[in-house]
C-alpha cells in the first residue's frame, strides 16, 4: 500500500504561470474573395490564360444579349450609362 501523499502540480501565483496571448492577432476566420493563383508549368498557363478569354467572351454575348432585350422591351430609349474615363496608366506627370 502506498504511504505518503499525492504529488499535486504546483500552481505559480500571478502571471508568471499563465501563457501570455498577443491580442493584436486575432482569429478572423476564412478569409473570402477570389483566390488569384497563377499556374507555373506552361500548359496550366496556356489553359488558364484560354479558360480567361473564354469567360470574357462569354460574359461579353450574356451582356450583348440582355442589353438587346431590354432594348426591345422598353417603350422609352434604352440607354447604357458607362462611368467616367478612366485616365491612362503612366508616369504621373510632374507640373
């Protein structure tokens, strides 16, 4: 039979026992947006760059096709607003 007492763990008064957190990193979760990973072997690029202009032509027709129809469909002038020029990327210029 055993004789003696039970070791129990010795707990450290104040902060010298705790672990210290960083509050500034914080969990924030998934991150969510686009993932913008380029491939690296040339055939993954020739594909990606394919799959690209694939969608812009597709999403270009889908664009040409509803403008049509709302075209037809509306009584009044159908008009596509576009938003300001953009100004061309450069060195900017120094006045």
């Amino acid at each position: 039979m055993a004789q003696g007492k039970l070791k129990t763990k010795v707990k450290v008064p104040g902060k010298a026992g705790q672990k210290q957190k960083n509050p500034s990193k914080k969990n924030l979760g998934l991150k969510k947006g686009p993932k913008d990973l380029k491939a690296k072997k040339p055939k993954a690029v020739l594909h990606s760059q394919r799959q690209k202009e694939l969608t812009k032509a597709i999403n270009k027709g889908i664009e040409v096709e509803v403008t049509g129809k709302a075209a037809s469909c509306e009584s009044t002038g159908f008009k596509v607003l576009q938003g300001p020029p953009q100004k061309p990327k450069g060195p900017p210029s120094r006045c």
